[in-house]
C-alpha cells in the first residue's frame, strides 16, 4: 500500500466526520434544546426514536437510506430534480455518519441544556434579551461543554463509521473508501500489512482528534463562569 493511498483514505474520512458532524449539529441542538426544556406527552417515545439510529446495526440504518435516496425511494425524484445523485458517493457516507452519529449528539445536547438553570434564561429575558439572544448569549455558553463533547463523539463516530457507510456508498478506492471500509476490503483480500497500515492510520486520527477536543474541553469552563458572571 502506497503513502499516496493513505494519505487519501485519511483525508476522506476526515472530510466524511467533519460534514457528518456539521449536518448533525443545527438539528441535534435545536431538537436537545427543545427536550430540554418542554415536558409532554410521549417524550419518552420521542427520545427513544431520537435513539434508533443508535441502537439499530449500522447496515439496517444504511439500508433504509438507500430506500429513501436510492432510484426507487420516494426522495429520488427530488434529488434528480435538483441534479443531485446522492448515493454511491462519499456525500452519502457523510450522510450516513450524520445519521449514526445524531443520536450521540443530541442527547448530549439535551442533558448540557437541562443542566443550565432556567433563571439565568429569566434573568436574561428580565434585562430585554429576546428569546433567541438569550439562546445565544445565555443558555448556549453554559452548555458549551456538554455540546462540545456530543460533538467530538458525534465526530469520532464519524471517523469510524462501516455498516451504514458500506451500505448506502459501497466501497470504491479514490471515491468513497474510508479507512474503515479500506481496512475491511483488505482484510477481505487477504492483504493484512494493508490493514494494519490502515488501523494505524484511523488509530492516529482518532487519538489526535480526541486530545484535541479534550484540551478545547478544558478551556470550556472558564467560558462557563464568564458566562455566569
């Protein structure tokens, strides 16, 4: 196996967790926030459907994307429409990622914005803040911690992804072939240095990802208690 190739599986998955994570985010903290703060009939139900994607095999996940964008599912006439083809691409590995990753992502959301104490949200509103400066300026700064964490685990899940990847993108080298999926077609050709390259490729990406995310952990609660001040 060549650098060249390495080089060009690690920055697609690196562009695969970073898309999945920024289409994950603007849904998983607005729908965190609204668990957060509203009690209703049948939250549970909602929070377990929140979960699915979880808790379901990674292939199920990818089968029902490919269903839905696929040239038979209901969103194909759309995706056509609009010049799109989604799957067998790496966007559709993206979107994968996203799905997988979500659950993760929001439930840290959910729990950072319950643990925010809602007379801060008063205090703010009492001074003339609208409800969405209050948002910005109160209530996400204090649960800035929280929603940075379910974001680097959203991420790394990313960066991991198979089942749903393989699925609704397939594995093609130069196009869709993460580390993850580069590390299975290897094994699956008996090429072995190959996918212990690979592994240690992804092993490195994971561990510098994850000790950059905790050092910006780190500095959060200092934003927090100038936020509380």
């Amino acid at each position: 196996m060549s650098p060249g190739e390495v080089i060009a599986m690690t920055t697609l998955t690196l562009r695969v967790g970073i898309v999945a994570t920024a289409l994950a985010f603007g849904p998983a903290l607005s729908l965190g926030f609204w668990l957060a703060r509203r009690q209703f009939r049948g939250k549970a139900l909602v929070e377990a459907a929140v979960a699915l994607p979880m808790l379901l095999p990674p292939v199920a996940v990818g089968l029902a994307l490919l269903l839905l964008f696929g040239r038979r599912g209901p969103l194909f006439p759309l995706l056509h429409a609009l010049g799109v083809e989604l799957p067998f691409t790496w966007g559709a590995a993206a979107l994968a990622a996203a799905l997988v990753g979500f659950p993760f992502l929001a439930r840290a959301c959910e729990q950072a914005f319950a643990e925010v104490e809602p007379r801060f949200e008063q205090l703010a509103r009492s001074l003339g803040y609208t409800r969405l400066e209050t948002f910005w300026r109160v209530t996400l700064p204090l649960a800035r911690r929280g929603v940075l964490y379910g974001a680097v685990l959203a991420f790394t899940r990313g960066l991991g992804e198979f089942g749903a990847t393989a699925v609704v993108a397939g594995i093609q080298p130069g196009r869709t072939e993460t580390l993850a999926l580069g590390i299975w077609s290897r094994i699956e050709l008996g090429d072995d240095p190959g996918a212990l390259t690979l592994c240690a490729a992804s092993f490195a990406l994971a561990l510098t990802a994850t000790t950059l995310a905790e050092g910006w952990l780190r500095r959060a609660p200092r934003t927090e208690s100038s936020a509380q001040s």
